[in-house]
C-alpha cells in the first residue's frame, strides 16, 4: 500500500525511494513496486537501472499470465504497457480481456482511454458504445462518454451522459462535480447548483464539491450562500490557503 503512493509523487522521488523496493525480499512488493516504476521506461535512466526495471517488468508481466485465463490479468498488463506508451502492447491487452469477458467494464474504459491519448475518439466512442451494449448501467462508461462529447464539442449529448453517471452512482461525489461543471458551462447555473447541493448532502467534506460550491455562488451573485460554503469549506480544511482565502473574500468587512 505504501508503494502505491508513489504514483503521484514526481518521477525523481519515485526513482529514489522506489528503484530499491525491486529487490525486496516480498514477492509481492516487488511486483507491485515494478507496476508503480513502470513510467520510469519513458526518461532516460542509467543502463543498469533500466535493465532492472525491464526484468522486474517481465516478472510482473509473468506473474500475471499465470492467471491468463482471467481478464484481469490482462488489464493489469495493458495498465502497465500503457503507463509505458506502448499503445499497441496495451491494446492487444485490454482486446484479449474483452476476449475472455466480454461484459469487463474496466477493459471497456482503458481501451477507449487509450484511444482518447492517441487522439482516436472516433474509435473510443465505438468502444464506449460496445460496452454499454452489455453495462448499460456502468456510470464509468457513462462518464467517460460523457467527456469524449466534451471534447467533441457534443454537449447535449454530454450533459445527458453526464447526467446517467451522476445518477448511477450517486457514492461518487466526482460524476457529480463534473456534470455540475457542464451544466455550468451551458450557462444553467441554477441546475448546477441544485446537482451539486445535492451531492454536498450525501458527502459534505469533499473539497471539489465545496469549492464549487462556493465559486459558482459567488460568480452568481449569491454572497450569503457563498459565504455559508466558504466556511463550510475551511471548516474541513482549516490549513488550506485556498479556503482562507475565500472565506476572507466573502467575509463582511468589519
């Protein structure tokens, strides 16, 4: 677990704490500190140290394919062929799990991620579209159609994908954030406040949420409530010069 929290952590840090963890006595933290350097194969690194990391790659590669009847295995490969920039290794991963499931969502969404990061939305909507046939509740490809309408400048379409995410999956206060941000765009304010007072409801502590809260308010000449969130919003992080800032902005002069 704590090899995991390299992953946002700069490329510097992750080389130095994470290059040793390789050879780890544990089987399992080598493995898993091999998925987490998998970027790393994208800078220039000391020859020693890529061959390092090319073997422990191929032992992670290998631990996987023990299981290959299992489509999971083969989306743990395509993450780590894609965390590389080897398109065409991830893509032959991601196809040969929908080969063995073809109702796997997660296969669906990074497949057509990869094709979003190779400038193919065409072939990603086709993708998104496929896995819809058969999970037709999935708020994941809900959402991730949602945004290739986005970025296709497609937005009623977006907002009603959007919209399905949010409402398929109301745990997650981020499907809700984004659709609010688009019904924002659209210029339907008030809606964007309602989705968002509604999520803040279910989860009053998420930053994204209040933060929202507090600017679309604020934008809309709503001092009073803006005010009310932007308390809220230091009350949760009381540390964040963001937050400060805010509440000071709002704040009545004395």
């Amino acid at each position: 677990a704590a090899i995991r929290y390299l992953e946002i952590t700069d490329p510097q840090t992750v080389f130095r704490l994470g290059m040793p963890l390789l050879g780890d006595p544990v089987r399992t933290v080598r493995l898993e500190a091999a998925r987490t350097l998998a970027p790393l194969t994208t800078y220039e690194l000391p020859d020693t140290e890529r061959a390092r990391l090319d073997a422990a790659l191929d032992a992670y590669r290998a631990a996987q394919l023990v299981n290959a009847d299992r489509p999971e295995s083969h989306l743990n490969i395509g993450l780590v062929e894609t965390a590389q920039r080897k398109a065409a290794l991830a893509r032959t991963a991601y196809q040969t799990a929908l080969r063995l499931d073809p109702g796997f969502v997660p296969a669906y969404a990074n497949l057509a991620d990869l094709y979003r990061s190779l400038g193919a939305d065409a072939e990603g909507e086709a993708i998104l579209r496929a896995g819809l046939e058969v999970a037709p509740d999935s708020a994941d490809l809900h959402h991730s159609l949602g945004l290739l309408y986005i970025r296709a400048r497609r937005l009623e379409e977006a907002l009603g994908e959007l919209r399905l995410a949010a409402e398929l999956t109301p745990e997650n206060p981020r499907y809700a954030y984004v659709y609010a941000v688009a019904l924002k765009e659209t210029g339907d304010v008030p809606g964007a406040l309602e989705v968002l007072t509604d999520s803040y409801g279910r989860h009053p502590a998420n930053w994204d949420t209040l933060l929202a809260l507090v600017t679309f308010n604020r934008d809309a000449g709503n001092l009073a409530d803006a005010l009310n969130y932007a308390q809220a919003l230091r009350g949760r992080h009381p540390d964040d010069a963001e937050a400060a800032a805010l509440l000071h902005e709002l704040s009545p002069a004395p």
